[in-house]
C-alpha cells in the first residue's frame, strides 16, 4: 500500500473501525473474510482458500457478532467484485474461440493461431445502466407500464426497445433534448 494510501486510511473512521473489527478475529476468520469478498461471495470457494469448511463458516455467522459484522462488509466487496465482472463483460466483452461444427477454427493467414470474437453482453449493460441511471430505470418502468414488450432472453430486442424508449422520450439523444 502506498504511504498516500495509509494516511488516508489513517483518517477514514470507517477503515480503522474495520481494522479493529479484523484485529478481534482469528486468522481463519480474517482469511475466510478477505476470501469471501475477493470470491465474489462464493461460499465454498472462500472456504477453500481460507483452509476450512463452509460449515466452519457458518457456524461463526451463528455464533459471533464481529464476524456477521465482517460478513456484512464482506459483501459490499463481493458485490463489488460481480459489478466489476459484470461491466467487464458488457463493455470490454469476453474472448470466445471461433468455432465450425464444434472445433475451433484456424486463422487462415496464420495456420498455427486458431480464430477469436469478442462477444458482449448487451442485457448487463441495459441492467448495469437500469441500477446506476434513474432516467434508465424510469424509462423501463414506463415501457413495461405502457404494456411495452421488453425481452427477458433477447439481448438484441431488449437493446432495441431501450433505444427506441431513449429515442421517445429524448427526441432521439440519450441525454434529451441536449444538442
């Protein structure tokens, strides 16, 4: 950590509050703690990485404040760390092999590298901008009011309608009548 980094812990009340909750744990609860919110609050595998059982973990849920307390912050990271992923995978999207009957395909300029797409998903970027944008989340709300279809499966369709919503209601910018 930087040292710019600690002074500013140093005056953030809400870090030295969870340093001294950490301090009052034991080593498998701090591991299981900091695993949990880097797991993405996967259960199992912050047990793993922690070296314990999922039931261990559970059983100091049931038993102790201080690590429910944790638990708590705990999930704002987890929560975190799936936002992260989410927007990772709307926006920079994720590098799938291209495949014919099942098998990749070489790239026919270069015999010995096989072919990959970049592929998006427009349905996390039309919920990550639904939880992030009020004006988002109240143009849905009228569309799904207005008896409007909005696609639970068709990423293509539920991007369309966002556009045609935006389009209505902003004379075609997304920022309204901003020109």
């Amino acid at each position: 950590m930087s040292s710019r980094n600690a002074r500013a812990r140093e005056n953030d009340p809400a870090a030295q509050a969870d340093a001294a909750l950490m301090k009052r744990l034991t080593p498998q609860q701090r591991a299981y703690i900091v695993a949990y919110g880097l797991c993405g609050g996967v259960q199992i595998r912050a047990a793993k990485a922690a070296k314990i059982t999922p039931r261990a973990a559970q059983r100091w849920a049931k038993d102790s404040a201080d690590f429910r307390e944790a638990l708590d912050a705990a999930e704002e990271v987890a929560a975190s760390v799936l936002e992260e992923e989410a927007r990772r995978r709307a926006i920079d999207g994720v590098r799938r092999p291209v495949l014919y009957k099942g098998k990749p395909v070489k790239d026919p300029e270069n015999p010995d590298q096989y072919l990959y797409e970049h592929e998006y998903s427009d349905r996390l970027l039309i919920e990550m901008l639904r939880a992030h944008h009020p004006r988002y989340r109240q143009m849905m709300r009228h569309e799904i009011r207005s008896g409007g279809d909005v696609p639970d499966g068709d990423a293509d369709k539920g991007l369309e309608t966002l556009r045609q919503i935006i389009a209505e209601q902003g004379n075609g910018h997304p920022h309204g009548n901003a020109g």
